[in-house]
C-alpha cells in the first residue's frame, strides 16, 4: 500500500453526460496543490454499472490507502445509494445548490425535469447551434464571404492567431454564427478591409498576437519557413494591427488567452447573448 | 411593480469566463419549475464594472419584486463584496465545495493557483487540444483518409447523422482527433468498409439514426429531394445498419441524443480517456 497524501484518485461518476461534475471538480480542485489522476464514468444508470464504479472506487482507496475524491451528480435512487457505499470522499455536485435553492425559492425540485446536456432535440436552441456549426464551418478561413448578413460575428487577422479554434468554440457552445477571414502575406502590400466584409464592419473584430508566440506556432507547422520568419510575422501583425486602427475595427490580443477566454471576451465586446442549450 | 414567484432574473457574475458558474446554474436550474431570463457577466474584474453589475442587479429586483438568481465564482474580494450587496440570493458555485474539500484533504485552498478555463497554452494538454481541432477538421465528411494512424476514432454513417458536430464537440471538448467518412447514395449498391479505414476498425464506430429524424432533417437542407425521402432514408440507413452488423462495427443511435451525449457514449464505447485542459 503505497500512502502519499499529496495524491488523490478523482471520480466523475453520474448517470448523464458527467460534464457538469466534471467541469465544477476540475475549477475546485484548480484551487488545491495535490496531484490527481482523473477518472470519468458517465451513463451509470443500472445496478450492474453501479456495482462495477464502486469495486472500481474501492480499489482505489486500497491501492493508495488514501480516499478517493468523488464528484457526482446522480438521479436514481439505488445507483446513488451504490455509489455512496464506496470508500470515498463524495461530494454531490448538484445537491449542494438544490438545498438553499429550495429554501430561497420556497419551490420543491423535481430531478426528473430536465437532466443537463440532455436536449429535445426539436427544441429552437438545439436546431440553431446545429446550424451555426454548419455556418461556421462553411465560413472557415475564407472558404465563403456569402451570406455575411447572417452571421453573428466576423473574426479578421492574420494566419494562426486563433481565428478557427474561436470561431467553432463560439458556435458550439454558445450558438454563434462565426464567419473568419485571414489575411496572407500576398494581401499586405496594399491591405484594406475586404469589400464584403465593409458593410459588416459593425459586427467584425480583429484577433492580434505577440510576434514571438506567432513565430512559434508557425514554426510547428513550417519549420524554418518565410511564413515562419520573425520578420514576416511582425510585419504582417503591424499591417494588420494598423488597419484594425485606421478601420476603427475592435481587435483583441490573443497571446495569452485560452479559446474560452478569447470567446466570452468577444461576446463581452460585442454585447452578443450566448444561446444556452 | 410586476411580481411573478414564477418568474427569476438570473445572473452568472465571475471574474473569469464564468462558464463553470453558467454550467451548474443552468444544470441547478433545470430541476426548478420556474421561468428564467439568464444574462451572463464575465471579467468583472475592476471596481468599476463591479459596481455596474451591482446596479444591474438591483434594478432586475427593482423592476420585478422578487430577488434575482446570482451564480458566481469571484476571487477578487473588492469585486466579491460589491456584488454580494446587490439585492439577490447568491449561490457561490465554488466555495461551496471548497469547504468540505478543505476539511477531507486537510488543506488550505490557494485561489490563485489556477483559474478554470484559463490555460497555460504552453502545456502539452492546450496544444494536443489545438492540434485535435485542426486535425478533426482536415479530416471531416471523408475529406481526406490520410493519416489515420494518428486518428482516435474514427465515426462512419448517412449523411446528416451528427457526425460532423460530434467529431468537432470530441476535438474541443476532450482533444480527440476524429475522423469523420459519409456514406452517400452512390455506395449503397456495393456498401462496404473504405480500404483505408480496414485497418484501423478496431478504433471504428458507426452512428445511426431513426428514419422519421432523418427524413425531417434532410428536408430542412434539401426540402423534397430524393436525397430527403422516406424510403431513400430508410434504404441507406438499412444498408449501412447491416454493413455495421457484417463488419462488426459498433454503433450508436444518435435519434435522441444531444452531441454531448454522443461524444460522451462514444467515449465509454470506445475507452478514450478525456483530455483536459
């Protein structure tokens, strides 16, 4: 039996997707210096599968002779009563809301209503972030500048400053419909706002980067390239970056920001709702 | 003053992306039979725009007599005492579980240490996540079948069946490199596993779908085509259900799952551990 109490086995256990245990375990356990090793067991809906996670929990504790820590978010009764059998540390993800819930809205809740991440499938919500994925796609690095009218929002900048992972980032979670359009080392002489894009310019947005961390990205992919140059990625920053001014186009330094950071910050700026599913 | 006990304005307020704040309110939420109007604030991070949220919030309770729902998860404590005296029921996603947490790991929380969803883009896990994305996209709706060998799954079926937004949902969500390959009208006759894809069917699955969905679907694309008929849906789906069978191809009926529940099915299917980031 090896102890280390710096080291804790984590269990996402529920009978849905486990995307809400796990989302909230993870920003919790951001807050702790110990060192974890993760595990994710959605779909536990029947007693066999529940009898299976709790010898896989119990195995745990005495393999490290320390509890493991389980984050859970169980409807059914008897799978709870299972799970909770486990030597563990449990900790009832959304239970810990539902009580002062309760309490503040003088409502009883009914668990069954609606399980999260679980959708009607013909709900409006649903059917338009579906679609927006279809849009965005279809509006790629360039791909398209039709239908510009329908679009949320119009991401400019130069190649590898992030423009695709936030644009299907925008449309998968939030329903965005996202139109990007780089600009290439042939557009610099004479850069301007594209045509198409002009009487769109109200809902467009730059994405920047620093120079250094451009040249690193590019490098992975073109190792010792032109386009991976430091003079080339500077130049094409500083073109873009003045037009992005003189075009009083609103654009956001990329560099340290995640995907998720830089898509709540671009529906900040804009003043876009997110459409929740 | 229009009072309805019904009805709850509800406001997720961080000082990062409030995502983690927005998943549980909303999961939370589900199981209360009440009407919502959900605003999301993110980066409130100065004084300024603190006192503004502040305002928001009363002028909510203001204008409909009951207390707004707020959601948060702020580590600034400047910006957390404003907020906490607007007029509101608060729910502090976080702390709620960093409690118990701190009592069973006999450990002081360190709130700096890591903020959720805020990434070092310099860990392998940000970049294989990146990587995935672009990886997913070269490789979407059979656009190519090169490089399989670096793919993690690779998803088979009809046109329209939600393989396109389940192989982006694994990509974002978990890092996965997806491959996704349609079956078209014109393979029906000699319906077969690609050559390409024959080597790697052990990491193959298939997705299927009722007729009467994709029948309805297709026609929102492409109304009253033989591409969108009852029985050129029901033919296909037929042929490549037995194709799956013949192949032994694993497969999954995606009629009333969302893309998380999917993704998350094909997950557990298929063994692929999650990355996060």
């Amino acid at each position: 039996m090896q102890t280390n109490a710096n080291f804790r086995d984590v269990f996402y256990v529920s009978d849905g997707t486990a995307i809400t245990s796990e989302t909230l375990g993870h920003a919790v356990l951001g807050q702790f210096d110990i060192e974890i090793q993760q595990t994710t067991l959605p779909f536990v809906e029947s007693i066999e599968r529940a009898n299976l996670v709790k010898s896989q929990i119990d195995r745990a504790y005495e393999k490290t002779g320390e509890k493991p820590l389980v984050f859970y978010s169980i409807v059914i009764p008897e799978v709870k009563e299972i799970i909770n059998s486990a030597q563990a540390n449990f900790y009832d993800v959304l239970n810990l809301l539902v009580e002062p819930l309760k309490n503040d809205l003088q409502l009883e809740p009914q668990p069954q209503l609606q399980r999260s991440h679980s959708i009607d499938k013909d709900s409006a919500s649903y059917h338009d972030r579906i679609a927006a994925i279809e849009y965005t796609l279809a509006h790629d690095d360039g791909i398209s500048l039709n239908n510009l009218e329908q679009a949320d929002i119009i991401l400019l900048g130069v190649s590898r400053c992030g423009k695709t992972p936030t644009s299907l980032y925008l449309a998968m979670q939030f329903g965005i419909r996202a139109v990007n359009y780089p600009f290439i080392a042939e557009d610099m002489a004479t850069l301007k706002l594209p045509k198409a894009i002009e009487p769109y310019r109200y809902k467009t947005y730059g994405l920047t980067i620093e120079p250094e961390r451009l040249v690193t990205i590019r490098h992975e992919r073109y190792a010792n390239s032109e386009y991976a140059s430091e003079q080339q990625c500077v130049e094409e920053l500083n073109k873009v970056e003045s037009m992005f001014r003189r075009e009083a186009i609103p654009y956001l330094n990329t560099t340290s920001l995640s995907v998720e950071e830089i898509s709540t910050r671009l529906l900040d700026m804009s003043g876009l709702k997110r459409r929740m599913c």
